[in-house]
C-alpha cells in the first residue's frame, strides 16, 4: 500500500481531529444541558469548518504528494484514475 499524502503532517491532521472531537463533545454538553437552539447552531457551524479544514489540508497533501507522484511515474492510465478520484473527492466537498 502506498504511503498517503498526509504521512508528512499526520501529527497536526490529528491534532485537527482531535480538535474537532472536542467540539462534538462540547456540543452534546451544550444539548445535554438545554443550551439556546441559536447558540447550539453557532457551535454546530464553528465545529463544521473545522472539520471542512481538515479536508482541504488532506486534500492539498493529497494533490501535492499521491497526484504529483501519479504524474511523474510517467503512466497516463495511473495519472488519469489519480486525477479523477481527486476530482470526484473536491466534488464531493463542495458539495457538502
């Protein structure tokens, strides 16, 4: 299996995780214990960036290392299925 693109920067990806992980919990604290519907939103939408923030730097690593090693071993067939799967996954983050 191939080393991913976030080997380089797997410690502050989890960092990031983790981050996000406290937010949840701060979350189900804030509805645990009947937090303004309005407050409760502000933090759901805070915690929903950070995790888009986690996707754009393991999309960024993803293109600079998996898509440029594609490109380099010089087989198109290879290049070709790196570069749509990479299309398909910034699809699916714009669309969410």
């Amino acid at each position: 299996m191939a080393t991913p693109g976030y080997s380089d920067d797997k410690a502050a990806v989890l960092a990031r995780l983790k981050r996000v992980e406290g937010q949840i919990r701060g979350l189900q604290r804030m509805v645990d214990d009947d937090t303004y519907c309005i407050d409760v939103l502000t933090q759901v939408s805070a915690a929903t960036r950070a995790l888009q923030g986690v996707a754009v730097q393991l999309l960024d690593d993803h293109l600079r290392h998996c898509v440029t090693h594609a490109m380099q071993a010089d087989d198109q067939t290879e290049s070709d299925r790196i570069i749509t799967e990479a299309s398909k996954a910034i699809e699916r983050l714009v669309k969410s």
